[in-house]
C-alpha cells in the first residue's frame, strides 16, 4: 500500500505547530497503524530528520498512552479500537491520512502528537479512589457483591484513561472518563462511604483543568475504544445532583 | 562479595511472623524524615510508594510513561494467584509455596517463596478494599480459574484485564497520597543512573524526558521497581518502552544481576506475521482452561483446521501430559510447540504456529459463556489477524514474556548495595527458573504492599541516616557521565537507527539463546552482540537534540544497554550447565526431551558482579539450601 500522510508538527509546548505530508510506501495491511508510522519514522531518521512523535506502549490497547485524531476521528475510523490496535487492512491504498494530536485546552501539545494528559491524573487524585490504607482489610469474600453489580463495576472500570472522550467532544468534556471512575466505585460497597464527595470532587477538577461541559452529544461513546456507555454520565449526573442536594455535605 | 540471604533462621512457616515481631520499627515522628526514591510505578512501584506514604515516609516516584497508570503491569491479563482456599479444592499457603518452587524447577529460595504464598492472601483482601471489581460468583463471592503448573483452581481474576484493575487500584492509592503531598511524582523521566558513595545508595539521576533536563535525586533509600528486560530480544510481548536500563545502570554500580539466562517464554502468543512487527501480543494463559492445543498429525498437512478429523490431529500436550495436559506449564508447552513445528506440523504461514481449538468449548458451554470469559480475548485475536477464533482455531506460538533474572536480593529485598531495594519483576527472588502463571501480579503486590514496609524500617531503623546533598560530587559525576552519554549518542550521525539495530540484537539473542541453547549458539550470541555493541557506538544514527522530547534517543539510550545487558544474559547462559525451567540447554536433556537439571553442581544462584569495562562480570553463587522440600524430577505427566 502507499499512502499519503498529513501528520501534525510542533517542536514543544511554545511552537505554533504546522501540518507536513509525508508518503508512507510499502506499507503491509497487516501492520498496525503505528507500524506504519514506525516506518515512516525509520525512514525520517535515515534522511537525517527528526521522527514523529507520538505516544504508546503496550500496543496492545489496555495502557491508554496511544492518541491519535486520525481523519478527524479520536483513534480512528474502527470503533472499539485503540489506534495501537487498529490496522491498515482498514484504509485504501492511495489514501489520504491526516494525523492530529487531542485537541484539547486541557491537553496542551508538547511534541508533535503528544500531549500532556496530567489533568487527568488530577482528576483522580481529588477523589477517584477509596480511602483504605495498606492492611488491616477484611477477608475478601466477608463482603459478597451481587454479580451484576460487580459486572457494571467492571463494565465502568475498564477505561484506559486515554482521553479520547475528551477529543472526540466539541466541548472537549471528558466526563465519560470522570463518569467511568465514579460509576465503577458506585456500583461496590467499598465506594459507598465516600460516593457524595467523591462525585463532586472529581467534576470539579474536572471543571478547573478547564474541560467542558457535556451537553449529551455521545461522541465520546463513539469514540471510547473500550466502549464505555454514556449510561455512566446519567449515573454521575444523578450522583451529583444527589450530592449537591444532600444536606449533609 | 558475599551474597549473604540474611534467611532467618527456624521453622519456614513461622520464619516472616518471626522476622516481623523483631524487625526494628521507626518512630512515626521520624517517618516523614525519611526520602524514599522509588523508581517506578507498576505493581510493585506504585503499591510500595502509596504504602509507604501512608506509613509517613516522603516519598518520590518515577515513571517514563506520562502516567503512572500507564506502567506494564496494566497489560497483564489472566489474573493472580493465592492461596484463599476459596474453592475449597485442597488449597493451602503450604501447596501455593510447592507449586512456586516447583514450578520454578528448583531454583528458588525456599523462604521467600514461602513468605510470597503467605501474604498472598492479604493481597486479595487488600485489593478488595480498595474496590478492584473482581470476577463474582452468582452468590456474591470471588470467582477463580485455574492456571498453568497447579491443580487447583486460585487465580483470580478481573475479565481479561486483571493487570489493569490491579495496577488502577495502587495507581488510585498512590493518586490518592500524592494529593496529600506525601508524594511527588515525576512522570516522563527516565533514570540514567545510580548514585552510590561508601557503599551505600544515595540516590539517582534521571532525564526529564520533555525537557531533556538532567538532575540528580537524593534519597535514604532508592527502590527500583523498574519491570523485566524481555526486551532484550527485541519481539516480546512486553511494552514498547520496558528496558533494562535501570537495573543495568545500578550493575554497574555495583549491584549483583542474579540469573540473567532464566527467561520465559509463553506458548500463547499471536505468531510473527511480518518483518515490520514492533512486538508480539500475549493471548492470556487462561484460555488454556478451555482451548484445546494441537497440530496435524502428519507433517505438511495443509487442509484447513475443519477439514482434519479428530484422528489425524495431535492434542500434543494432552497426550505427553495427561495429568496437567493443555494447563502444563509454561517452558514446557513452549517447548513442546518449537518441538511440533521443528518438525514440520507446524500450521499457518511460516509454519511457526500451533492451534489453539475452542469448538469442544463451545459446544460445552455455549459460545456466550466462552464469550463472557474471554470476550476480549477473542476480539484482541481478530483485531490483529483479521480471523474469527470462535469460527476457526487461533494459531498461536511462544514468545518471550518474562524475565525471572533480575538484580540480586536478600531476604529483606535489598540489593548487595545499602540501601538499594529491588522489587517486583525488575529482582530475581521468587520464581527461580520459571514464574507460573499469575504469579507475578502477586509478587509485585506482594513486595510493595506487605514486604517492603517491614524490611525498609528495619533498614532505617538500624542504620545511621546520612542524606547527602545533591549536589555532592558522586552527583554531580553521575550527572556529568549520564550528560556525556547522550551527547555521544547524538555525534555518532551514523547509517543505522537504533530500532533496526535493536531488532538485529533480537534477532540473534533469540536464534541463539531463545527458547533451546547450546554451548555453541551461545557463543555465536556473544560474538554477534560485542559486533553490534561496536556497530552501535559507531553506526548509529539518533537525530535531533538531547534539550527536548526526542523519541529517537530515548529509544538508543535503551537499546545502548540492552546491547551490554545481551552479552551478560549470554554469559549467564554458558555458565549455566544444565537445564531447568526457561533455561534449555540442548546438551542437557533425558532421550525424552525433558529437562535435565543437575542438582549437584547447579543448586545455585548465580549473581554476577561488573568487574570494569575492559574485564569480564565475576561469577558469583549463592548455594540454595534445601531444608523443607526436596528436589525432585519435575515431571507433570
Ligand atoms: C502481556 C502480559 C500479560 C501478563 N499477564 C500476567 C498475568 O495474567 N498474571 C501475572 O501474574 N503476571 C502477568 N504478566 C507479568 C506481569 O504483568 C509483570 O511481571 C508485572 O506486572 C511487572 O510489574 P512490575 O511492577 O515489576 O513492573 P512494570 O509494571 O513493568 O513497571 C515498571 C515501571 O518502571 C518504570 N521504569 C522502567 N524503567 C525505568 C527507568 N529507566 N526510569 C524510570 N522509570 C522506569 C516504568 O515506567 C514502570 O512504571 C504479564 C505480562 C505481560 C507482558
Ligand atoms: S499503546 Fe497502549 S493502548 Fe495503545
């Protein structure tokens, strides 16, 4: 396959940043669609240019490091998959690609495709945990949780943190990611203590790292390679206003 | 040196009660005083940094990736073990212990093997609390599987995602002390080097991998939880980014590598497809619970997998391993599968490449119910090979995996340098010549939750603390040496990258030092790996600068050592005489193609020691004593 790419480039966090073509030749439609920028990298540096940058490592879709905007799409056309995983039997020979970073106030550029997610990080450090501390647990069957509870728990746990939700929104709202940690907790015991406090603390960090607001579009449930449920945002919003209702906090 | 194990004395099943009633404790006025280094954030990284933080220490942690979500302990799949008793199938912290040794082919020591199967169980617990979603029963209770090497069922597990869930549940513990301060983390910095001064570690230099900012780390202890070197044969199912950099760089320092030649492979990988593969993804050992292995039985058989009977199949495992069957462990179905394809039944392009079969399953259970276990598994499958598991076998083959060797550790997990603690993957402790299955979620817990706590504080508490400042001369050495490095890397302006070199290394180390070594291969290895370390220095071409995000030269820096790292794994290798777990060496079988250990000269740890850039490692041993179980022929027929 031979393909032509519109890639994103940015020195650092200051530059204004422009878009470069590149061609990418030789490409097997069995490599992966960071494959071929591995290529088209080994080719940049033998010419002596600097490579792409770009962000991954597991490839194998669980670390949520990849993201890349590809066509306008967070991750790609394929949907339920990260852009690690996505493969190039997916596109045309003779394809225009154009490869962007997230776009996000919240997830300023610092090379190229990378970007700095530590907003997210922030995230769940205002409340995204339970507060037990190392020992002193109780035996872990002392508490049965009714399977389809632990189910939805995992269902809301299986976020790779990626920011996706949050590129792929026009508000660049990532409460599907806050949504998926406070629906995982919610739906476990071990959440129960702290539920009210964590939910309002999380969307307000959530507001101060300067995402958006979610006004129901579902382009993050389209775009989440793990194909986490905008249910979850009802369930947080209902958490919330709960939280904010209650006199007690 | 002297590799001294400090074991304490006494029966085995009480020697850590005994070990924790008498270790000395540090005032909690004093914790905070303390400067904890830990380097990285995995499993064993991130819960021993949130554990110790909330005890009171100051900690600081380090990762390479952007987060410490990220680490690769989140790629783990199938689940871990211990040793509940749950299912009520003859379970015991005594038969978790025998199966780890066991499994491990004899080459572990006995009492921390012991202490892991003993606070396995708190592992489960703890993890509970904090709200790790694990797999439920209809009546609310945890759920097991079975895995390789144990007859019973006491892995648990969370979906296929059982790395991640675990990794979110320290990850959200550490999150949660460094909101408190008690924790400063630094994403995206790499560590270059180790700092030691009278024998003691007294910090660490790393790179701010954005900035390109060099700085030096002062601490009272440094713990290096830095993961595996499997990458060192470049395919592996290892993250892109794993590297042995920062257990190389404390060997240089100083500190023992024990075991570099014991690695694992895993039988059930996706096979290569091209030369433009970047890594090799793992399908979870779980799906031998229910996936039957077989090739052809004639040689050449090119039908299609449904149009080859039941007779003319070969269930391999099933028929050389009865008892253990598809669920043997993992160096021996790995073997048996390069065994098959050797000759000439190996299936797929290349024919590199067995079946792994679910139709019996599905016609068990229902495809929804094997959907339900492995849902992912099977999507993973297709993503990559654009083939339907539940329609047609999977075809699967080993790769490299895991890493058993790692710097040496005594019982308290230090290094034979003060003050330098090793934990999870990136020491050599408790799997011996291979891990089973779900035992290294455990380990890495293991260490950061419930070991590292107790052996620190006997550290500190028996030691005179003296932090030196950072910018003490042994610093700022460390950070002129580290500076000179990357800078040379720069001005090489050779033809190669570092990724094809990387990939020539792979490619050598794992024709020749792979899954069946001899005498001769290994000396091709080290050959070949002193050509392309000299082809390296001198051919290699990284671009642009060291002053900013450069994915080039992070990329070199860690193929540099990877390329000193191949030699010493080879070493290893040579000196090695005998067969046991991952380390096959051809010259040592039985007519039946097993492992032949020799107990009489090789019941040992061998930990080597950097003598110097211009004389090879010294060679030293730890004799392993035998007090509680005895060795036996490791036979799962
Ligand atoms: C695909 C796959 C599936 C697996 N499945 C299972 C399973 O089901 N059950 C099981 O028990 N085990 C499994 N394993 C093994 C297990 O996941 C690992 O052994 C374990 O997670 C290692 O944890 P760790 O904390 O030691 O290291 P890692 O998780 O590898 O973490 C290493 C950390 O060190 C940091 N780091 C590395 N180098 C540097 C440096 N130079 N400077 C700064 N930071 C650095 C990284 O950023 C990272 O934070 C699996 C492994 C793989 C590859
Ligand atoms: S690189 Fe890990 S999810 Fe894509």
């Amino acid at each position: 396959m031979k393909l032509f790419l519109h890639v994103w480039r940015q020195k650092d966090r200051t530059d204004p940043g422009r878009m470069e073509t590149y061609n990418a030749e030789d490409i097997s439609p069995d490599m992966s669609f960071l494959e071929m920028l591995d290529e088209v990298n080994e080719k940049l540096i033998q010419e002596g240019n600097e490579p792409i940058a770009f962000d991954h490592d597991c490839r194998e879709g669980i670390c949520g490091t990849c993201s890349l905007v590809i066509n306008g799409m967070a991750h790609g056309p394929e949907r339920g998959t990260t852009v690690c995983q996505l493969h190039m039997r997916k596109f045309q020979d003779g394809e225009r690609i154009v490869i962007e970073p997230w776009r996000a106030k919240a997830f300023p550029v610092i090379r190229d495709l990378i970007v700095d997610r530590s907003s997210l990080d922030r995230i769940i450090q205002a409340g995204g945990f339970v507060s037990v501390n190392t020992g002193g647990a109780h035996d872990g069957n002392a508490l049965p949780v009714p399977k389809p509870n632990a189910e939805t728990a995992m269902d809301a746990a299986a976020c790779i943190g990626c920011g996706a939700c949050a590129a792929a929104c026009k508000n660049a709202s990532a409460m599907l990611f806050v949504a998926a940690k406070v629906s995982h907790l919610a739906h476990l015991p071990q959440g129960q203590p702290e539920r009210s406090q964590r939910v309002k603390k999380m969307v307000e960090q959530h507001d101060q790292e300067g995402f958006g607001h979610c006004s129901n579009q579902y382009e993050c449930e389209a775009a989440c390679p793990k194909e986490i449920s905008v249910k979850f945002i009802t369930q947080l919003n209902r958490d919330y206003l709960r939280a904010c209702v209650s006199a007690k906090d | 040196m002297n590799l001294d194990s400090k074991t304490p004395t006494g029966p085995l099943d009480s020697k850590w009660t005994r070990y924790k009633s008498e270790c000395k404790l540090v005032n909690p006025a004093n914790k905070r005083k303390y400067h904890v280094l830990v380097v990285g954030t995995g499993l064993a990284g991130a819960a021993a940094a949130a554990t110790l933080a909330e005890l009171g220490y100051s900690v600081a942690a380090f990762c390479y990736q952007d987060s410490p979500r990220r680490a690769h302990s989140i790629a783990a799949q199938g689940g871990i073990n211990a040793a509940k008793n749950y299912q009520n199938d003859g379970d015991s912290v005594w038969r978790l212990f025998y199966d780890t040794i066991k499994g491990g082919d004899y080459r572990a020591r006995e009492a921390n093997v012991h202490r892991l199967a003993e606070v396995s169980t708190a592992i489960i617990d703890q993890c509970v609390a904090q709200g790790v979603p694990f797999a439920r029963e209809y009546g609310g209770l945890l759920d097991n599987r079975s895995f390789g090497g144990a007859q019973v069922s006491r892995t648990f597990y969370c979906r296929g995602q059982t790395g991640q869930q675990l990794l979110l549940g320290a990850y959200q513990a550490l999150s949660r002390q460094i909101s408190y301060g008690n924790v400063k983390m630094h994403p995206r910095t790499e560590m270059l080097d180790l700092v030691v001064s009278g024998g003691r570690a007294r910090g660490i230099v790393t790179r701010d991998l954005e900035t390109g900012k060099i700085e030096s780390h002062t601490g009272d202890a440094v713990l290096l939880c830095t993961g595996g070197y499997a990458n060192a044969y470049y395919l592996s199912t290892n993250a892109a980014g794993c590297n042995v950099t920062a257990t190389y760089r404390a060997y240089k320092k100083g500190a023992a590598f024990a075991n570099p030649c014991y690695t694992q492979i895993h039988p059930t990988c996706i096979p290569v497809a091209g030369d433009h593969q970047s890594k090799l993804t793992l399908m979870s050992e779980s799906l031998r619970n229910d996936g039957r292995i077989w090739v052809p039985r004639k040689t050449g058989d090119t039908r299609r997998p449904a149009q080859i009977p039941d007779s003319e199949r070969d269930y391999y495992l099933e028929r050389k391993y009865p008892s253990y069957g598809n669920l043997a462990p993992r160096d021996i179905a790995s073997r048996a599968a390069k065994e098959v394809c050797d000759e000439g039944r190996g299936v797929g392009s290349g024919g590199r490449g067995v079946y792994l079969d679910f139709a019996d399953a599905i016609r068990r259970l229902g495809q929804p119910k094997v959907a339900e276990k492995y849902g992912n598994l099977f999507q993973m499958y297709e993503r990559i090979t654009g083939e339907d598991g539940y329609q047609q076998p999977m075809r699967i083959y080993p790769a490299l995996h895991y890493t058993m060797g790692g710097l040496w550790v005594d019982y308290n997990l230090m290094s034979n340098i003060q003050g330098l603690f090793v934990l999870g993957e990136a020491n050599f402790s408790d799997h011996g010549a291979n891990r089973l299955g779900a035992s290294a979620l455990m380990q890495g817990l293991a260490d950061g939750y419930f070991i590292i706590p107790y052996t620190l504080a006997n550290y500190f508490a028996s030691t005179k603390q003296e932090r030196l400042p950072a910018d003490h001369a042994e610093f700022q050495r460390a950070e002129k040496d580290v500076g000179e490095r990357v800078k040379k890397m720069l001005t090489v302006k050779g033809k190669k990258t570092a990724v094809e070199l990387h990939r020539e290394l792979g490619q050598t180390m794992w024709d020749n030092c792979g899954m069946a070594r001899t005498k001769d291969s290994i000396q091709r290895t080290i050959k070949r790996v002193e050509e392309l370390r000299e082809e390296f220095w001198n051919n290699v071409n990284v671009t642009g600068t060291d002053a900013n995000l450069n994915v080039a030269l992070e990329r070199a820096g860690r193929v540099a050592d990877f390329m000193e790292f191949g030699e010493l794994l080879a070493r290893d290798a040579l000196a090695r005489e005998e067969s046991c777990g991952g380390h096959f060496r051809e010259e040592y079988q039985y007519p039946d193609g097993e492992a032949k250990r020799d107990d009489e000269h090789f019941a040992h740890v061998a930990a080597w020691e950097y003598q110097g850039p211009d004389k090879p490692p010294a060679r030293l041993v730890e004799p392993l004593h035998w007090e509680f179980v005895k060795p036996t022929v490791r036979s799962y027929k």
